[in-house]
C-alpha cells in the first residue's frame, strides 16, 4: 500500500496532520516529520485531552532540545493515523518541545515504512513495507 500526503512548511520543518486516540479522546495534531528523533513526542496538553497523565508512563524521559533538555514520560498511545496510515500502540513521548509546536513525528512510527519526501511538491510518499 502507499500513500500520497501533501505538507506544509513552517520555516524549514516539515508538518503533517495527525489523529491521536487515547483511552478517553482523540486529538487533531500538526507534527513536525523529524526523521532525527527515535521517538513520536507530543505536549502535555494534547495528552491530558485525549486522557493520558504521568501516571499512565511506562517508563521517564528525557527530551533534548535546542533550547533545553525537558523531563517528560513515555506512554503507550492507542493509535496514530498520519502521512496515510494508522499504528496501533505506539510508544510516544509526552513532553514540553517548545516551538509552538504539537509534537513530532519520529522514527519509532516512520521505520515501518519507505518514504520519500518532495519538498518542490510539498509531498511524503509513503509504503508500508512487507513483512
């Protein structure tokens, strides 16, 4: 299967639209594709909208940014649906990222596929890799 999903720049990041679902709600997101992180973060506040707290963490965390290293916690997320396809139970950091952003999209969600991005086109081509 492969999809095809347009992109908007902000600046020189590349952000996609997502759908998060937790135990209590589900969120409208714009992530940042950031094929330097390990792990798909998102912010607080989306978490606690869609039911998720620190108590909830299956372990802590630490988020290094430019601007700090933010303490923050892994949480098994219900599902994500972004760039055409839907995880379930992805692991994803709950931490502050700064920016004025929702989060970031990272490999522990991309490494399950070949993608290509066309930034002239504003374009991810994503396919799921057979098992």
């Amino acid at each position: 299967m492969r999809s095809e999903t347009s992109f908007v720049l902000d600046g020189d990041l590349i952000v996609v639209d997502a759908v998060v679902v937790g135990p209590s709600g589900r969120a409208q997101l714009r992530l940042v594709l950031d094929t330097g992180a390990v792990l798909t973060a998102f912010v607080p506040g989306v978490a606690q909208a869609i039911g998720y707290t620190s108590n909830d963490r299956v372990a802590w965390s630490v988020v290094r940014t430019a601007a700090a290293n933010e303490r923050g916690y892994i949480a098994q997320l219900g599902h994500i649906t972004t760039v055409g396809f839907t995880v379930p139970d992805l692991h994803v950091v709950i931490a502050e990222l700064g920016h004025g952003i929702d989060g970031v999209l990272g490999m522990n969600f991309l490494s399950d596929f070949n993608f290509e991005i066309r930034p002239a086109e504003r374009v991810v081509l994503v396919e799921r890799i057979a098992p």
